[in-house]
C-alpha cells in the first residue's frame, strides 16, 4: 500500500530507495526519463488531480480525464494525463490482480484504462509475462485517439499493443530492451505464437494449392475449342459448312445490288 505524503516529490528525491522494485528488476521512481519526471511533477494535473490517489481512484480519473494516449505534447511540451496517471501507478506499485481488473474493463468509456494497465504492465513486468499477456489484447480494434507535437492523429488498441512489443519508445517513453520473441521461443521460455488467422505456414501452402487449381483450370479451359462453352464445336480442317440453298441470295436481287 502506497503511503500519501503532502509532498509527492519525496518519491523522486528517495529515488524509490525505500520502495520495492519492479517484478522485472527495475526502479519505478527512475524509469520514466528525469526531465519527464521534473515535468510531470510541476504540471497542473498532477497536482490537481493525482495528489492521494489509490488503485481505485485510478479508474475514475482515467474516465473523467483521459481522452487520448501521448508522453508530452504540444510546443510546449507538457505531459498528457495518461503519463501523469501511468507515474502515479509507478508509485502505489499495483500488483497483478489489479492490472489485470484494469484490463478486464470492456467498451468505449474504459478503453484508455486498459491502454493505460498495458502500458504500465510493459514498463514493468518480466519479457514472458510481458508477451504472454500484451499478445492477449492484438485481437482489440477500438479506436485511440494519440497526440504528439505534431498534432493528434487515430489509431487503434491493436496497433499500440504492438508498438509496445515491438518499438523501443512509446508515448515519450524508453520502454526498457527485452529479448526478442524468437529468442525466447528457442530457449523454450515461450510456446511458439498462434497467429488467430491460424498456421501461417498451412495459409501459405493452401494459398499455393489454390493458386496451381486456377492454373491448371485456365490451361484446360484453352484447350478446349473456342464455342464450346456456347454449345458449339468448331469444323474440323476441310470440313464445309452446309448451306441452306432457301439462304442463298436470287439472282435478280444480286444484278439489283
């Protein structure tokens, strides 16, 4: 349990000194870079907003105020509510039962609560716990809403569940280096990934065994003689074609012509 102080810096200035590491090893008071730290703590919101905060005061305040996942944005650089919220998790250290209640919130109104549980599970948690339970949420299509300096572009929950196992910063943040998936796999740390598209080997050789029966359909539809499919069979090599002599033109309609 997270003790309250009237001054919320003594977390950076104890540099977590007195506070348990992280599941994987790492300081929370030191992850995030120490000019994001410095901004976050200086910053309107934190003050406002995160001051005395719990576990479950937590899901209200992302509710209420978080509109869009980003680091710092603007000219100005200052940290979005999302950052601010993902420190203040830093600090109360939630265990994994929590995050996971986090998570398990579904609809619209509590996405950025899950996108916010994700991103403090990467930061945080071991390289198997962190793939087994982010690949979990691939199959997630809402919409997020992300801003940078640029400006505020759309994105999706899949798309930043794999940002956060692929890319090495996110949302203004260096997430710390883990083992690539491949590696994992061969020291047998991780079972081998099930794409939900299923085998990607048994789609390529199906897409093969489709795309020779198509061949082989257009070479034997050549082959066969041009009318066929009307009914028709085209005259053999000297064969005459049998005219109607009722057809046949009068004489006088041909001096006529």
């Amino acid at each position: 349990m997270a003790t309250h102080r009237a001054d919320e810096k003594r977390f950076l200035d104890e540099r977590g000194n007195t506070g348990p590491l992280a599941p994987n090893g790492l300081n929370p008071a030191t992850i995030l870079e120490k000019p994001v730290r410095e901004r976050i703590v200086d910053c309107y919101f934190w003050k406002d907003q995160c001051f005395a905060l719990n576990e479950a005061d937590i899901v209200s305040r992302v509710v209420s105020h978080v509109t869009f996942i980003a680091g710092t944005y603007g000219d100005s650089q200052r940290p979005s509510p999302f950052l601010c919220l993902a420190f203040k998790l830093l600090q109360l250290g939630p265990n994994d039962d929590i995050l996971k209640e986090y998570m398990g919130y579904g609809g619209e109104k509590f996405k950025y609560l899950r996108a916010l549980a994700l991103f403090y599970w990467r930061m945080t948690r071991q390289a198997k716990d962190v793939y087994t339970m982010l690949e979990g949420y691939l199959e997630d299509r809402r919409k997020l809403r992300r801003k940078t300096r640029t400006g505020t572009t759309l994105t999706f929950m899949d798309q930043f569940v794999d940002d956060l196992l692929t890319k090495d910063r996110v949302c203004g943040t260096t997430l710390w280096k883990m083992p690539k998936r491949e590696i994992l796999e061969d020291l047998e740390v991780l079972e081998p990934r099930v794409s939900s598209l299923g085998d990607i080997e048994d789609l390529l050789d199906e897409s093969e065994g489709e795309v020779e029966v198509i061949k082989n359909g257009a070479e034997s539809e050549s082959a066969d003689s041009p009318g066929e499919e009307f009914g028709e069979e085209a005259m053999e090599e000297g064969e005459r074609m049998d005219v109607d002599p009722s057809d046949k033109p009068s004489s006088s309609k041909q001096d006529s012509l």
